[in-house]
C-alpha cells in the first residue's frame, strides 16, 4: 500500500453503502432478538461508520429501509417472526451435505469444473496474525501460525519451508490476529475483520467485516467458529465482533478480546463473552488493543477518532480484568486514532505505547511512551522517532503509519530496552528508544529491502532463540536468524503461504500456461508454468492493478496504482519497458 487513499471507494459508492448499511441498523435495532452481551450486538450511530468523504444524498425515492424489511421477510422464521439464531452456521452445515457431482459420479459430465491452485508460491500477502507455538524447539515442534487478511489461517510445521491453510474454505478468511492459550498449547484463537486499508473495500471505509472469533483444540490444524462471537449477518456492521483487532490469552485461560468498542473477556473459552472496558453505547473506540505482561497485569488501549468520549488512552488491570486504572500518559494527544501496546516478556514492569494521531503520515503524528508499573511513571520518548528523510531516504524515509494501517510495537523477549516500531518501514532500538535504526521496509537507496516488504503489521520471535525473529507485512513473511544484526538481512518464507489480494488477472488467449496478476501493494508478477509450487515472476512494482497478455505472450501490459500502463517485452531474454 503506497498511501491510505488508494484502498478508498469512490465517493457515490460509498454514500449508497452508508444508507443501505444504516437502514439495515435501523431494521436490525427494532427486530433483534438479542438481549445480552453474549452475542455483543449493538446498534451504530452515524459517527461509527469510517469515515466517507462525499456530500452526496442518495435519491428520495430510494426506499432502503422497504427493501430490506421486504428481504428479511424472505428468510425468517414465521413461527419466530425473525431471522432464527445461528441460522449462518446451519445453512453451511446443510451445504455441506448437499450430492456434488464428483459423490453422484459426474465428474466427467458436461459442466464438471476442477480447480486447481496456481499460487503465487514465493508471494505472501498482508499478515497482521502472526504467532509461534509456545513449544518451538527446532527440531520435533517448528509450528508457525499466520493468518492473511483476506486469505485465511495457514500453519507450518517446518519453521516455514512450507504452509497448509487451516481455515475451511467455507469460513471467513479475514484473519487479523492469532494467539495460544498458555494454559493448554493445543488451544488457540484467531479473530476476523480488518478496520481499515482492505482491498476488499475503497474510499476512506476500507474495510472487510469480520463474522467473530475461531478456536482450535489441535493446534491450529482446524478450527470451530465460537457460536457467541458469530451472527446472523455478517455482511452488516452491527456487532463488536465484526472487528477484532487484537485477542490474548492470560496462563489461566482467560481471552481477551480488543474489538471495536472496546474489550472483551470470556472465562470460559469463548463460550460467553462481557464488555470489561469501553462503551456499550454510540460513539465506540474504533480501534483498541490488549496486552498480557509477564506479572499478569493486562493492559488496554481504546481510541477515540474524533469523538467526544472520556473513555480513551492506556488502561490497566491488576485483577484479570475486573477492574481498569486509567494510566494515559500526561501530554498524550487527546484524539488518537489508534494506540498500540507491547509489554516486555522479560519485565512484568515495562510496556510501551505508541500513538498514531493526525493523518498519521510523518513522524510528528505519533507520540511513544514507555511506562514503569513499579512507579506507575511514564517517559515521553516522542522526540526520539526516526524521521530519515533528511539524511538519507528521501520520501520512503518519512515514519509514517498511513493513518493507523500500519501501526507495530514490539519488545525482544529478552531484554526490554530493544523494541521495534512499525510503519511503512521498520526501525529497532537496541537503547530504550533514546535512537532507532532503519532495519526495514523501504530501503535508503529508495527502493525495497531485500526479501522484506513495506507496511508492518506484526512480529514474533522463536521461543528457542530471542534473536530469530519473523516480520509480517504486506509482503507477508520475512526471517532473521539474527534480529540484531546491522545491517539486518532478511529471507522471506512464503513457500506456499498463499495470502495475496489480486486485483487483476490475465491469461493467455492461445491456451499457454502463462497467467499476468496484478496484486495489492506486491506490484505485477507473471506465472511461466502451471505448477503451483515454481515461483512467480515479477515484473512490475506499485500496487499491481489492471494487465494483460498478448496472444501467445509476445508482450504484457502492466499498470499501477497511479494509473501508469506499460508495455514490457522480453526480446533476447531482456525486460524491456515501453509506455
């Protein structure tokens, strides 16, 4: 993603969604049957939609709230006079046992399709769920869990030589966030729906409603969607589960939840869920995050967006979760957009937060607080975020975090004066954040870093070892064996890690094996053979968008995102541009 707009509808679209989805609320808001936090319903007022920037007024005589009551009455229950419970999960339940033709023994009739998968096998896509197995040792456990934004839960069990989607085909692939019960390490949970900068979305709301919370009992090899956390309607923006930012477990089993509205706690494995901190009435926190330290105090983060709420900034809990301090820094700006938190493993004591605020596109959007839990003090290390477009760098040195896309803080497991803070580009500070280096993303020389990617979204490290450590990113997955290292180097582990956003393809007209995609924020890559584990092509940088091949692939057409169109041959095996 080179900038926040580019993942924006235009404008006369977003303005019809605006009313079909607020006539829906309204509908939903008299009709509901719903009367407890279980399901966490709630009803959105106008300053909780993200935000679209039109005047336009959709025609008088356009009747959404009709329509939709003329819809709902289709489906629901006339016995009920609703829409019954879990009636999601039921319909795919009955899908599931419908004939196919390959039961009936039709697979050869006429109209039979077989799919088959063409990659891209070394191209990994927006990774903001990114775990290791607690019981990683390097030899008989290598478990690796990452989950792509719009492509579903992967694992590995070869430290990444090698992934297997785990999500059934059937389930929402929107994962934003993965953790392990430490409890029991065959349990864990991962949440769905992206806020903000989906291409499954466009202008200023670009967003992909989530449809709750999964468990898997096995470690990651399946998963259960959590009957409190689904609906009835996931194509409708009227739950806190919708979007899930950030989910914990603490060692006794308690999850954590950070949704839109706020946090949630479930005590008994996601069965039943309470609001713990935040509102359960409009306006809502659009974005929050949760923390577990290693003295098992929780901290909590809620934003405010614009709003007039008081409840907003650092919150902390010292009783699982029954009760919060307000713990904001003195001085933090009084309308964030979004706050993130990272605890240090090795100090129960020390947390970092830092703060997007603004447009969030250079460094002075942003505000990085340390605090010390034994003094209940904060130190303001502000000043000290990196902006290396006056030395070196030009433009992709700026620290920007594209209003909150791409907003990362991180701790090394052993040491709590190392942490990494992401943005477009990734910076470590190896001092308590007094300095910070330039280790990823873009790269000084204005281009991309080696086997690493712009936009950071998430970091883990590999419990046997504190200085390997993987990065997700909009390039998905990136390894160091030695996160210390200056310069940093990078491999890129997305050996079948199929997780990219394609906005476009094209095939061969003449029936070759040549296949052109265009790809989100991954730029224009080209498939030579039909073997889904050989690695694609690229060809063009940016934002991949619309392509095309010549019959018999004499030449391509690539564009970008800012609409440039090329013309690329490859006479005596040479690429050669032309516009």
């Amino acid at each position: 993603m080179n900038s926040f707009t580019q993942r924006n509808l235009k404008w006369f679209g977003a303005a019809v969604v605006v009313v079909v989805l607020a006539a829906g609320f309204f509908w939903i808001s008299r009709h509901s049957g719903t009367t407890e936090l279980q399901k966490a319903k709630f009803t959105l007022g106008k300053k909780d939609m993200p935000k679209v920037r039109s005047s336009f007024s959709p025609k008088n005589t356009d009747d959404a709230i009709s329509r939709i009551e003329w819809e709902i009455n289709r489906f629901k229950d006339p016995t009920l006079g609703r829409v019954p419970n879990n009636i999601r999960e039921r319909e795919l339940a009955f899908a599931r046992n419908i004939p196919t033709r390959e039961s009936l023994g039709k697979t050869n009739s006429p109209g039979a399709v077989n799919w088959s998968s063409r990659g891209p096998y070394n191209v990994g896509g927006r990774t903001r769920a990114l775990a290791t197995d607690l019981d990683y040792n390097g030899s008989s456990n290598q478990r690796i869990l990452a989950g792509g934004i719009s492509g579903g839960m992967y694992r590995s069990e070869n430290g990444g030589n090698s992934w297997t989607l785990t999500t059934a085909l059937d389930a929402h692939a929107s994962v934003t966030c993965v953790a392990q019960d430490p409890s029991n390490h065959n349990t864990w949970y991962y949440g769905t729906g992206e806020y903000i900068g989906n291409s499954a979305n466009g202008r200023f709301s670009a967003n992909f409603y989530g449809h709750g919370m999964f468990k898997s009992t096995n470690g990651g090899a399946s998963w259960t969607q959590l009957a409190s956390t689904s609906n009835n309607d996931p194509q409708v923006f009227d739950d806190f589960f919708d979007f899930v930012w950030n989910v914990v477990v603490t060692s006794n089993g308690t999850v954590f939840a950070a949704t839109y509205g706020g946090i949630l706690r479930s005590t008994d494995g996601g069965s039943n869920w309470s609001l713990v901190l935040g509102r359960n009435q409009s306006p809502y926190s659009s974005a929050t995050d949760v923390a577990v330290a290693a003295n098992g105090d929780i901290y909590a983060t809620l934003s405010r967006n614009g709003t007039n709420i008081t409840e907003y900034g650092v919150y902390r809990s010292t009783n699982n979760g029954a009760n919060w301090s307000n713990i904001t820094p003195t001085g933090m700006n009084t309308d964030p957009n979004r706050i993130v938190i990272a605890t240090a493993p090795s100090d129960g004591n020390t947390a970092y937060a830092f703060i997007q605020f603004g447009n969030g596109a250079r460094a002075s959007d942003h505000q990085l607080y340390r605090y010390n839990a034994s003094g209940n003090s904060w130190s303001n290390l502000s000043a000290n975020i990196p902006d290396f477009s006056d030395n070196f760098g030009g433009q992709v040195g700026v620290f920007s975090s594209q209003g909150g896309y791409d907003l990362l803080v991180k701790v090394k497991p052993d040491n709590a004066n190392v942490l990494w803070l992401g943005g477009t580009n990734l910076v470590r500070s190896t001092n308590g954040g007094s300095s910070f280096e330039w280790v990823g993303g873009y790269h000084p020389q204005n281009f991309v870093w080696d086997n690493h990617h712009s936009d950071q979204h998430s970091i883990t490290f590999l419990p046997n070892n504190p200085n390997a450590m993987i990065s997700g990113s909009d390039g998905g997955l990136s390894f160091t064996n030695n996160c210390l290292a200056s310069p940093q180097t990078w491999s890129f582990i997305n050996n079948g890690y199929l997780t990219t956003q394609f906005y476009a393809i094209s095939i061969d007209a003449q029936g070759g094996n040549e296949l052109v995609g265009g790809l989100q924020d991954n730029g224009t890559w080209i498939a030579q053979t039909a073997d889904p584990n050989t690695a694609w092509i690229s060809i063009f940088s940016g934002d991949g968008a619309y392509n095309a091949i010549s019959p018999g692939g004499s030449a391509y057409y690539v564009s970008s995102q800012q609409g440039n169109t090329f013309r690329i041959t490859f006479p005596g095996g040479q690429q050669t541009y032309s516009n």
